[in-house]
C-alpha cells in the first residue's frame, strides 16, 4: 500500500456524500471507494468502481473528504486530475468520471481512451 497525499482522483461533494450513504445503507461503514480502469469497451478502457473492506497490496491510498479511495497502480497515471461526481435524474443516474486525460470516448458513454 502506498498512502499518497498527492489528489490523484478527488471526489465532488455529492459523490462523497453519496458513498457515505452507500456505505451506511450497506453497513459497510469502515470500507472504501475502488476507484480504477480496466481493459475493455469501444475506446479501449472502462471505469470500474466498487466498494472494499480493504485496499489491496499495491493499491495507492487516498482520503478525501471523509471516504478513503482504493486505486491500483496501473490507473493511478490515466485517473491522474479526475474527479468523481454523482448525478441523480430519471435517466443517467450513477458516478460519473471527468477525466482531463481522455482522448477518445464511445457513444455508450462507459468507455474511454
């Protein structure tokens, strides 16, 4: 596990809040926020998250305002500047990723590259 200062992927106000609901709902308070990538989609990649009871050995630590984010080493270059936001509406509803290093994006809107 490497703790990190650094902001890799910062959360928005709605989406801490949200996981902190998640995470209550489920009685899963102590857990944490998987944060990555993974091969796959149109573009070449897909954002994957999921909640945790613990990091992994590799992962990179963050805390951001009150949730700890599990990210593993190979996303922490592409998640580099993102931000985590969640939107709630009669359609779209979910954690949305801005990413600044996307280049390429498909028309399903989960992949990215």
């Amino acid at each position: 596990m490497q703790e990190t200062k650094e902001m890799i992927v910062t959360l928005t106000e709605k989406a801490a809040a949200k996981v902190k609901a998640l995470l209550e709902k489920e009685n899963k308070k102590e857990y944490g926020f998987r944060v990555g990538i993974a091969m796959g989609g149109c573009s070449g990649y897909t954002y994957e998250m999921s909640f945790e009871k613990e990091h992994r050995k590799n992962d990179v630590v963050i805390e951001d305002k009150g949730v700890k984010l599990f990210i593993n080493p190979e996303s922490v270059a592409f998640l580099r500047g993102s931000t985590v936001d969640y939107s709630s509406g009669l359609s779209n509803s979910g954690f949305k990723v801005n990413n600044p290093n996307v280049k390429r994006t498909c028309g399903c809107g989960h992949s990215v590259g």
